[in-house]
C-alpha cells in the first residue's frame, strides 16, 4: 500500500510539472503543433485511457483514507475517555492512535490533492483548446493565417482570370458591333447609291405621256 501511495505522489509532481508546461506562454505555431500532437496520437489516447483507470483507483483509496481518518479520529477519543485513571498508558496509546491519524489523513491530502488537480488539469487543456480554436478563428477572418493567404491568393488569381475572360469577351463583342456597324454603314451607302441610280433612270413627272 505504501509502495502505491508513493507512485501516487510521483503522479502529483507529474501533474504539477504538465500544469506549469500547459501556462508557460509560447508561441501561436508551437501551441497549435503540440496540441495537435497531443490530441490525434494514437499513444496518447492510450496513456489517458490508462490514467483514467488510475483515477479510479485512486478515488477508491481517498474514500478509505477518509474512512480511515473518522475512525481513527473516534478511536482517539475512546481511549481518550477510557484511560483517564493512568497517564502512562494514555500516553501511548495516544501518541500511537495520533500516528495513524497523520498517515491516515496525510494518504487522504495526497489522493485529494491529485483527483482535484487531474480535474484543473482537464479543464485547463479543454480551454486552451477553445482558445487556439478561436485564436485560428481569428487569423482567418483577418487573413493573417498562412492557410488563409494562400487560399486568398487562389482566389484572387481565379478572380483575375475570371475578369480576364471576361475582358476578352467584351473585347471581342465590341469588335462584332464595330464589325457591323461597318456593315451597315456600307449597306446604307449601297441603298443611297441605287437609290440615285434608279432616281436616274426615271423621267421627269411633267415629261410622262398618259395613255
């Protein structure tokens, strides 16, 4: 059992040194990868499946050390009561029932304090998730990200080659209607000229012969 409570023990330093790891500020890029790596590894996942095992082992024996500690705490106070008449032996017993009081409560302070900061632990990762999530967020809608740049810049260069089509396009309608207002320019001279021409070909009014 002692044995057990000292690999809690190193568990608790473990979970003080991923707590300082998870505030100690670092850049944006190395924040991303190392929770990217942390929450896609496959290793990972197992090593929380195992922890989570741990943790309820570790709940059950807070549960006795906090069995333990109430009975010792009345146990204290029956030979409290019981041995008035002689100091000696009150003595002893107390200072042996005061022992097992501290282990008892010392065992309940440890598995306490590692269930509660597994728990600080949890929350604190989930919020740093949220807020790298919201932090990328962020850079897309300003374009700061590199993803964001490229994909801006794909769509501008569609965009430009959409305009450029377009631009061909209308280039190539205005040389249709210039095309054709030539054609039409030319069809109404032609119409003029033989319109002369056939003005030409006629006789004056007054000169006709009525029949």
């Amino acid at each position: 059992m002692l044995t057990f409570y000292n690999q809690v023990f190193l568990l608790l330093v473990a979970e003080m040194a991923l707590f300082m790891g998870l505030i100690v500020p670092m850049p944006f890029g190395v924040r991303r990868k190392i929770f990217t790596f942390i929450s896609e590894s496959k290793l990972v996942a197992k090593l929380q499946y195992g922890l989570k095992i741990t943790f309820i082992f570790i709940l059950i024996l807070f549960i006795d050390s906090v069995n333990r500690v109430y009975r010792v705490q009345i146990e204290l106070a029956a030979a409290t009561d019981s041995n008035k008449g002689s100091a000696a032996i009150m003595g002893h017993e107390r200072l042996e029932v005061q022992a097992r009081k501290f282990y008892s409560q010392r065992n309940m302070y440890l598995c306490g304090f590692t269930l509660f900061l597994s728990l600080i632990l949890n929350r604190t990762y989930m919020m740093i998730l949220e807020v790298l999530r919201l932090e990328e967020k962020v850079k897309q809608y300003e374009g700061t990200d590199k993803n964001t740049k490229q994909s801006a810049k794909l769509a501008q260069a569609g965009e430009a080659g959409e305009i450029g089509t377009l631009r061909r396009q209308l280039e190539a309608k205005d040389r249709d209607i210039a095309t054709l207002k030539k054609q039409s320019e030319g069809l109404q001279k032609e119409y003029h000229d033989l319109t002369e021409k056939y003005g030409a070909t006629q006789p004056p009014a007054g000169t006709r012969k009525d029949k």
